[in-house]
C-alpha cells in the first residue's frame, strides 16, 4: 500500500492509526471490526492524533508478535497481511484487512456476544444481539426480509391492498405472492415472509412496531422547538408519498433573480427528497427495535435516516460511484416493480445530480450509532443548471392548458423517454408542475409554475 496516501487521510470507516502495540486489545478489537464490516488498514507506529510518524523498534519482532496475537485471539481465525512500510528513517506495520464471509468474528476470550465489533465511522462498536444476527444471515447469503413468518398463515397477507397496489400496471394472483416472495412455502404450508407483511401485513405494527416514519419539523437548526409532526403508520408505500407530501408542506420556497426575471425554487429537490425516502424504506434493518424511521426537517436542512448500518462489505465512499447492496430482497423486488425505483444503485447519483442542478450542496451520507443517514441541505451554492432545451420547455408548456409529453418531445426533438427525463428534473427544480393521478397516468399534463 501507499503510506503516504493513507498518511494524507483522518482515521475513517476503513482506516486506523495505532502508536505501538503495547495495548494489543485495541489493535484487535479494530482488525475484528474491520473484518467484520468493510475492511480496513491499521499502521501501528503512527499517532492516531497527530498522524506522526514514530514507527516500531524491530517492526520484524513486531510483525511476528502480532501475527501470533491475531491466530491465537479472534475466532473464526483471519489471516490478514501483514507488510512492514518505510517511512524516511522509521519502520510502519501495515495491517490490510479483507471483509470477511466467516462473519461474524471476535474476541475468543470475550466470546461471540460480548466480543464481536462493527466499525462505525472512525470508531470500533460492540455489535448487539440483532447485529450479530444479520452479519450470521450475511454469511449464509440470506436475507432478513425472506425470512418465513411459520406461526402465521398466508392470510396474514391482505391480498386486497397489494392488488390494489399493483393495480396500474398488471393484475395480481395468488401465485404472485410467491412470486414476489411475500409468501413462501415452509413445511408445507403457504406463510408470509418478513417482507410480505413489511409490506402488505394486515397487522403489521403487531409484528414490527418500528416499521413506520416518524416526521417532524423543527424551528431553527436543532430539536428544540418541534413546530410540526406526524407518524406515518400507514403501509410503507403509502408511507413513502405522505413523507413526502410532509416535505413539501415545509419546504419553504425561495427565488433566484435573474436578467430578466424570477424563478421559484423548493428548498429541497423533489427528486433528492423522493429518493431518500425511498433508500431509507428499502434499505432499513427492521430486525431492528427502538426507533422507526425518521425525517426530521429544520430550518436549513433535511435529515432521513433509518435503522441499519450500511450493508457489510460497503462505505460512504462507495456511495456517489453507484455502489449498492441491497439489503431487503423483497421490499427491492416490490419497489422496483411498482416504479419506486429505477435501477439499484442509482438512487445515491440521482440525489446528488439533482442537488447540484437546483444549484445546492450535494448530500452528506454518514453512520450514526447504529443507523444511516442522509442529509440535505436547503443553502444555495450556485445558480440552478439550465441549458437551451430547458428554457424551451418551460416556454412552451406556459400554454393554458399546459402540455402533454408527445407535444413537448416533438416541439423540443427528442424522444418522449428522454423528454420525461428533462420534465422531471425541471419539476424537481420547481419550474414546472405536472398534473396527472401519478405517473402512470398516460393523460398528465405539464404547466409552467412562473408567477410572472
């Protein structure tokens, strides 16, 4: 490895600094975090404060030391490489640590319970009993959403409401059900799955009373004064549109001047707003209990964030480059269907694309405790990016009766896929509005939200 590169870099998720090794314990409970989440590096002979770099006396003794520590220490057993780096005249001990698939790993003495640690951020965390479940359920490639629900029968399932659902783009069965895995067979019974009742359960909040959003607004930038609220126990489809009818109901509207006139803006891009909702719906760990999830707006900034590392194996930075692991197979499968979701591992570069043509910063993604969480901010930082075929579109909709996709795609030239794709980046901006019953309606039409 570069130790120089990493040298440049703060502690992080995947990166540990460590003086010496006269305190083996805390060396090891971050090689066993690292295996146990992302990875990581530890160079033993840098302070952790300062980053200089002191290096070890006789790094081969070292080396030799610590290789002995770590097979006799950590069960399963890791073998991670171990490289001796230089450093103008001193001498650094590279620990690369691979995500492991025997997770989950820990301390032999302290056991699998007390032992085993995730890596939060630039800190090491003993992993509770749930954690420890998933990073299980992770190795075996499960996921916790398939899982059977055997104490129920399929008609825990309300047929009614998912074919409601589902309604606009094609009739549901029965065998659907199994389909989409929101029934499975299990010793020869038909059962609903995790996901099944997440979903579509007739008495879900019995089964998982942390499976809602908790919404509020706050006056100013903390939670001292809490103006607003609502919880959103309905299902988590219906969820989803509410918490952002919530955000639009707060999402102050402010104006940018140009030349010649004004534009009205949304304090936060529909589109970022819609797909951080949707991330934290379908990517929650609700093997979780003690908290829903939550959206929280304040006076300069949104903040959704629901129960869940991100999945093993994936970090922050890996986000904006269109990385993805989905962790709730059956929440993914319905949501995509349903047009909820384009393509995993887009949603991240559509916040961030949307951000920065409403001219704001892009989003800021973080680990808190043992949740995710994503943050908006309402502060402009540049002007809204619009080019030629943008303005002629907000021209050409100021019509009356506004105008329907195949009138705009002819008058601008383009196909009426990539028309819907400018339509909805310009509604995201607030340039534009469309009316419809949702965005299956083959009737809806586009109308110009300029005041002048």
């Amino acid at each position: 490895m570069n130790l120089l590169d990493a040298l440049r870099r703060p502690e992080s998720k995947t990166l540990e600094f460590k003086r010496d090794l006269s305190s083996p314990d805390g060396v090891l409970r971050t090689i066993v975090a690292f295996a146990n989440t992302s990875g990581g590096t530890v160079l033993i002979g840098v302070e952790d404060g300062t980053r200089h770099v002191r290096g070890v006396v006789d790094p081969m003794a070292v080396e030799e030391r610590l290789a002995s520590l770590i097979s006799d220490a950590i069960t399963p057993r890791l073998l991670p490489d171990l490289e001796v780096l230089s450093y103008r005249k001193a001498q650094v001990l590279a620990v690369q640590v691979y995500p492991s698939a025997s997770r989950p790993h820990y301390l032999t003495k302290a056991g699998p319970v007390a032992g085993t640690y995730v890596r939060v951020g630039s800190t090491n965390r003993r992993a509770d009993e749930a954690l420890i479940a998933e990073m299980r359920r992770f190795a075996r490639g499960e996921a916790f959403d398939e899982r059977p629900l055997p104490d129920l029968d399929s008609e825990a399932i309300d047929f009614r409401a998912a074919s409601e659902s589902f309604a606009p783009l094609r009739r549901l069965t029965r065998r659907d059900l199994d389909t989409l895995r929101l029934t499975t067979t299990h010793q020869g019974r038909s059962v609903p799955t995790v996901g099944g009742v997440l979903l579509f359960g007739v008495d879900r909040l019995a089964h998982f009373p942390d499976a809602w959003i908790q919404a509020g607004r706050f006056r100013g930038i903390d939670r001292a004064s809490l103006t607003d609220h609502t919880d959103l126990k309905g299902s988590l489809l219906t969820a989803i549109p509410d918490a952002v009818g919530f955000v639009e109901k707060h999402a102050t509207r402010g104006a940018t001047i140009g030349r010649t006139k004004r534009v009205d803006r949304w304090s936060f891009p529909p589109l970022a707003v819609r797909e951080a909702i949707v991330n934290a719906v379908a990517h929650a760990d609700y093997s979780q209990s003690g908290a829903p999830i939550r959206l929280a707006i304040y006076d300069d900034r949104m903040e959704i964030e629901n129960p869940g590392l991100l999945p093993f194996g994936l970090t922050v930075a890996d986000l904006p480059l269109g990385v993805s692991k989905l962790r709730n197979r059956v929440l993914g499968r319905v949501l995509q269907e349903l047009g909820l979701v384009e393509q995993w591992g887009s949603g991240v570069q559509r916040m961030i694309g949307a951000c920065r043509d409403a001219g704001l910063a892009p989003p800021e993604f973080e680990e808190v405790g043992l949740r995710f969480r994503v943050t908006l901010r309402s502060a402009q930082v540049t002007a809204p990016r619009l080019d030629e075929t943008d303005r002629r579109i907000i021209a050409f909709v100021k019509a009356p009766d506004g105008r329907a996709t195949r009138e705009i795609a002819a008058d601008i030239g383009l196909t009426p896929r990539a028309t819907r794709t400018r339509l909805a980046t310009l509604i995201d901006l607030g340039l534009i509005r469309e009316i419809g019953t949702g965005p299956q309606d083959p009737q809806r039409r586009y109308f110009s939200t300029d005041n002048q």
